[in-house]
C-alpha cells in the first residue's frame, strides 16, 4: 500500500503517559479525548487503504489538517530526500490541509515550471503571501499577462548597459559601508555576517535598481521599515495572511510608511513637471513613463508597489547569497586566498594588491573563480526551495499511470538536483573548482521563448536552476550575478575572514522560518584587514 506507519499503541501511550492527569478527567474531557484519538483512527485508516493508480503515493502523517507540516517546515530538503528515497520522485504529502504533489529531478522540474497557463497558476499559490507585503495590483495580485507587461518595464535597470554602469555603484556602496561601519573599526574584529550583508545589499539594490533620489531616504529608520515588511514572508501567511499576529501588525504598517515616501517622491516630480536635463534617470522616472498595451499610465499606487516590490527583490537573494558565501569563505580560507591572487593577477600586474584599480564589468569574465564560488553557493545554498503552482486541470504525468488533479498544488524542487550525486558528484560539498572545467552548454533555439519581456532560455530542463526557470524565471538573474561578484570582490580586496573556533568547512545550519532560507542567525566571524595600515 506505500504507506509504511507507526503502531497506534507506540504513538498514542506516550502522550498519555507524559499528559495524564493526577485528578479524574472530567466526563467532558474524556469523551473529547476520545473523539480526538477516533479521528487520527479514520485519519491512518483512509491513508493505509488501497489507492488508485492514479494518485501518486501518499506520505504517511497522523495528524489531519497539520499533515507533515513539521517535519516539512522544519527541514524541507532533508524531508523531501527521505521521501524520495522511499517513493521515487513524485509522492503527495499533506501541508495544513492542502494536497502537496512534489514532482522531483529535471522532469518535475520540466513538467511543473513548464507548465501552460491553463494548467498551472502561480498566482492563487503567492497572492495572499505577496500582496500584503508588495502592495496591489502587482506581481501575483494581477493577472499574468499584466505581470508580463510589469516585467517588461523594469526591464529598464536590467539591460546590460545599466548593468555595465552599476558595477561601480555596488563597488562605492560597498567601500561607503566599510569606511562607515562601526562593525568594521580597526585592523580585526568579528561580525555577525547576516546583519552586515543584509545592510550592504539593501544599499547595492537601492543605488543600483531604484537611483540616486531613493537611495539617500534609505536611513536607518527606513531599514526598520523594510526589516518589519520582510517579516510579512512568514510562511504561516500563506494560509493566514489576515492573522492579526504582531508580525502581520507590523508589516501592514509598514507597506504603509514605505509607500508613503516612494508616492511621496512620485508626486512632487510630477509637480514639478519633465526630468532635468542634467538629472539621473532612474526607475522612478521609467516607470512615471510607462504605458500598458491598453493605453493606460501606470498609476502613481502601483508605482510606488513595484517600487517596494524591486527593493525587496534585489535585496532578498543577494542578501542571503552573499551571507552564505562570506560564511563558506571564512570556513575555507584557502579559498579566499586564491580569490585574492586571482585578483592580484588580472589587476596588479605583479604589484602588491594596495592600489588596486576599481572593478568594471568586463573583469568579471575575467575572474573565474569568482564567478565559480558564486556559482557553487547558489547550488548549495538556493534561496528558495521549493516552488509551488496551483493546479487547474488534470496533468498527466508522462511515463506514468498519475494524473495530478485540480485538488493538488505541485511543488518542484530545483535545489534536490542540484543536492543530487547523479548530477553533482559529492553534491554535499561545498567546492567551487567543481565548475572549473565544466562547460556550460550552448543555448538550443528551441529552448529560447519569449514570454513577453524578451527571450529567455527556458532552463527547465537543467539540473542547475538557482533563479527558477520557465515564465516566472526570476528576471534578475544577471543583476544577481554583477551585484553579487563586485560585492565578494570588493570584500576580499578589504579583508581575511575566518570562522571564530578555527574549524575549517564549518557552516551554520539553514533557517527555513521564513519563505527564503538564510543562514541561521547570529552567524559571527572573524575579519582582518588585509592591510591593517588602511585602517
């Protein structure tokens, strides 16, 4: 039947043993005491009856509604490895009364992220999640094809002659922040890397992405704001984003505050009329600028939200990329080491690193291992993971007798392949010289679409997949990678790091409490500067 369980008696006298009351239960308790074991009777019994052929296995759970929320939440990688190991690739678990099909490997990945419009919806997944954190009529709050049309206009920042400029930008802010912080005094210290990566990124993603007006209103008063908002990514929102938790209390403030000062600045541009000459473009002014296909301007409101929403966006994966990496860093200093001579060979020219010219785009390519430890960290370490559609007609699954009904979510799960020994030999490792002689395939024209803000590959097929793939493709991938290569190459110009016991390899363990995973906070190191005299 699949479905392996442990005996009644194991589960229920524990909890009787350890709960029991010393008084005589109350005739009350007692007949809810019974009615509660009698529904997780019916709750094993329908699990362990035969099912149809084509319904994919289900995983075990004893508690309705709850399901395998806990073992799920509390580690979802390690929970979908032990189910794959025990049900193959596609399996069906319960999360807080919903219907989870996970379909694993490059042909779940294919099967859902591919999936036509018609079959799968991202939007009813994410909406009650992102609406109240990104604002209306924005992303997951509109139709798809409007979505579409919102990629396209803050395609704006993305083009690789915007890409080319920020370089710099990213370089300034991240040197602005040394010199600033008090973290960083000195010729040596320790630091707790979340915190100061969180910081740095906020101010890369804001100068870069959002201008040089945005940027100067980005005080600390303004990182509470957005610290208080990001806590609107609870998963807990999924089902209940209305709760009136403290947390919920405090992101609706501020989206509130946060939008006040972006329509704030929309509205006295637009009083004052037509950009200056002189004056820097920036997104703002892009999308006062932009026109649906309908003909309609957007509108000041949603402006301002995907303001918010691009903020967010670029802060989110490089914060928690970059924290991953200073930290897989510090665990292997040879590593840092090499990054510095690779350095030291393509900028100094035999000197001794101290005046280094600053990084342009161009050098990047020229850096290859710095480009590998980008890479293998996003293997390692994928900020998302699992990815989630509602499913909206019947799916069958290829190769198989499974057909995935409407009452079923699919979720795929790109970093169990990247995690997987048939792809990545001692996937386990953290070892950026893997991508040393790997050679990254060319792109297939039949793989190339476009969804309607330029052609993309479609990807779905690739064991590597750290931005997604398909139409929700996360658009900000090469912005990704510039942001974050000036932002490493710039630290490791700055500083040694180094775990606080001397250990070598050691990581702290990931934190799935919020939709994104990050590195378990506090996570301190130890820093030097590579050059105590600057100090």
């Amino acid at each position: 039947m699949g479905a392996s369980f442990i005996p009644l008696d194991d589960f229920i006298l524990p909890l009787y043993q350890k709960y029991a009351p010393v008084a005589p239960v109350p005739r009350y308790a007692s007949i809810g005491l019974a009615v509660f074991v009698l529904v997780i009777l019916i709750n094993a019994v329908r699990q362990l009856l035969p099912q149809p052929k084509s319904e994919p296995p289900k995983v075990f759970h004893w508690i309705p509604f709850v399901g395998n929320a806990v073992m799920y939440g509390a580690d979802p990688c390690g929970f979908m490895f032990r189910c794959r190991e025990k049900y193959g690739d596609i399996f069906t678990f319960k999360l807080l009364g919903r219907n989870m099909t996970v379909f694993l490997g490059v042909n779940g990945n294919e099967f859902i992220l591919n999936g036509k419009l018609q079959d799968v919806n991202a939007e009813e997944i994410y909406s009650p999640l992102t609406t109240p954190v990104f604002g209306s009529d924005v992303v997951y709050d509109c139709p798809n094809s409007k979505l579409i049309e919102q990629k396209k206009f803050v395609k704006f920042g993305l083009t690789q002659q915007a890409l080319e400029s920020h370089v710099r930008l990213i370089e300034q802010e991240v040197l602005g922040y040394i010199k600033s912080s008090s973290v960083l005094k000195g010729k040596s210290g320790i630091m707790d890397v979340p915190s100061v990566l969180a910081q740095i990124t906020i101010y890369t993603a804001g100068r870069t992405l959002q201008g040089k007006e945005v940027r100067s209103k980005l005080t600390d008063e303004f990182a509470e704001l957005y610290h208080d908002l990001d806590l609107g990514f609870n998963p807990l929102n999924f089902v209940m984003p209305w709760a009136p938790f403290p947390h919920n209390r405090r992101r609706d403030a501020a989206h509130a505050k946060m939008r006040a000062i972006y329509t704030d600045i929309i509205e006295r541009r637009r009083a004052r009329g037509a950009k200056a000459a002189d004056e820097e473009p920036d997104m703002i002014w892009n999308l006062m600028e932009c026109v649906y296909k309908n003909g309609t301007p957007v509108p000041d409101k949603e402006i301002a939200h995907m303001m918010i929403t691009i903020l967010m966006a670029g802060q989110h994966s490089s914060s928690s990329s970059s924290s991953w990496i200073v930290l897989r860093l510090a665990a292997h200093p040879d590593i840092t080491e090499e990054l510095w001579q690779e350095q030291l060979r393509h900028f100094s020219n035999g000197g001794d690193g101290k005046n280094l010219r600053p990084i342009e785009h161009s050098d990047i390519e020229q850096l290859p291992l710095l480009q590998n430890v980008i890479k293998e960290t996003l293997r390692v370490h994928s900020s998302i993971h699992s990815i989630l559609r509602k499913v909206k007609n019947p799916m069958p699954v290829p190769g198989t007798d499974y057909v995935v009904g409407p009452d079923k979510v699919l979720l795929a799960s790109p970093i169990v392949s990247h995690l997987s020994e048939e792809y990545f030999p001692n996937a386990n490792k953290w070892d950026p010289h893997r991508w040393d002689n790997k050679v990254e395939p060319d792109e297939i024209e039949s793989d190339m679409v476009d969804y309607g803000y330029g052609r993309v590959n479609k990807g779905t097929r690739s064991p590597y997949l750290p931005f997604g793939a398909g139409r929700h493709r996360c658009i900000g991938e090469k912005f990704a990678y510039v942001n974050l290569c000036t932002i490493i190459g710039t630290l490791v110009r700055e500083f040694k790091f180094s775990t606080l016991d001397g250990k070598v390899g050691v990581v702290p363990p990931t934190d799935y409490t919020s939709l994104f995973s990050r590195p378990t906070a506090p996570a301190r190191i130890r820093w030097e500067r590579r050059f105590p005299e600057s100090a």
